[in-house]
C-alpha cells in the first residue's frame, strides 16, 4: 500500500482521533516538528470533525505538556545529557529558565503559539518549578489559540486554507514574533 493511500485510510480510520491525539503528544514531548503540516489536510478532509480534532489535538498536548513539565521538575539531572544534546544547548536552556523566573507565564504563552518548540519552555518550567496551575493555563490558552485558529480557518476557507497559510506563513510568524516582542518590551521596559 503507498504512503498516500495509508494516509488516506487513517483519515476516514476509526482511530483517526486516537492517532491525532497521539501525534499531538509526541508533537509536544519528543518531536520538534509543527503538527499543522497533517492537522490542516486532516481537518480539511474531516470538516465534519473539525472541532473534535481540534479538543483533541489539544488535549494531547495538555498531556505532553504535564510529561514534560514533571520531566524537567523530577527528572531532570538523569536526562539532562540526553535533553542538552538532542533538544536544546546549555546557553539557550540558561536563559529560558532566567526567563521563566521572570516572565514565566507569558513566555510559556507565546512559545506555544510561535514555532519555537514548546519542549524548551516545559522543561525550563519544571527545572525552575513555575507555578504548574499557571503553566497549564499558558499551555493550554496557547494550543488553543493555535489549534482552534487553525479549525477556523479551515471551516472559513475550506480546501484553500492550506495555501492561504503557505501564503501568509512567513507574515504571520514575523507579526507573532514582534507582537511577543513587544509586549515583553513593555515588560522590561523602566517605568517613567
């Protein structure tokens, strides 16, 4: 069987939402790679689903997201080698946990709406012991946000949504960036 009717068979598969709940909890645990790339042509060819694999894909990453945190809170000196090695260098985990002590909320926030992987900002949230109450109403918020905007687009513009997000990929992220920019701009910035 090829690889586009495999595909195809998972789509109309009775374990479509299972498979899309587990490709999102690998999305935010071990695999660095956007999910969007099979979400979008899923929910366009299950428009009927369209909300349910939204709350799904979510909710698989709500679980990666708490696997994440209580590996970076309980585990994280046996894996660090691993972590250091395979996901992020020593530098950039320094200053995610500086970050995190400091604006803890709103950069696990925009971490998960931007494409900078969500592993960074769960293990910097563990090591650092962030509020976990709070850091499961940034992850959540965030995928929300991001899984539902896509639902929204795909139940607005249908089959065209793929291109249109090709189309704008690169506006949308620059506009993201500097919108996460500045508000932490404003954080930092001394008051008068």
């Amino acid at each position: 069987m090829s690889i586009k009717a495999r595909i195809k068979s998972f789509i109309h598969s009775k374990h479509m939402l299972k498979g899309i709940f587990t490709a999102s909890f690998l999305e935010s645990t071990i695999v660095p790679i956007p999910l969007e790339a099979i979400l979008v042509p899923l929910m366009q060819k299950r428009r009927e689903k369209l909300w349910i694999i939204a709350t799904v894909t979510t909710l698989g990453c709500m679980l990666g997201a708490l696997l994440g945190y209580a590996v970076g809170y309980y585990l994280f000196d046996i894996a660090r080698d691993f972590i250091m090695d395979y996901i992020t260098s020593e530098e950039q985990f320094e200053i995610f946990q500086g970050t995190m002590k400091d604006q803890g909320f709103w950069l696990i926030f925009s971490t998960g709406i931007t494409p900078v992987p969500l592993q960074l900002a769960m293990l910097a949230a563990g090591v650092s012991q962030y509020s976990l109450i709070l850091y499961m109403i940034a992850v959540t918020s965030s995928r929300i946000i991001r899984y539902f905007g896509l639902a929204l687009l795909v139940y607005y513009f249908g089959d065209k949504t793929e291109a249109l997000i090709r189309q704008y990929k690169s506006q949308a992220i620059v506009i993201g960036v500097l919108a996460v920019l500045l508000f932490l701009g404003l954080q930092f910035w001394p008051s008068a």
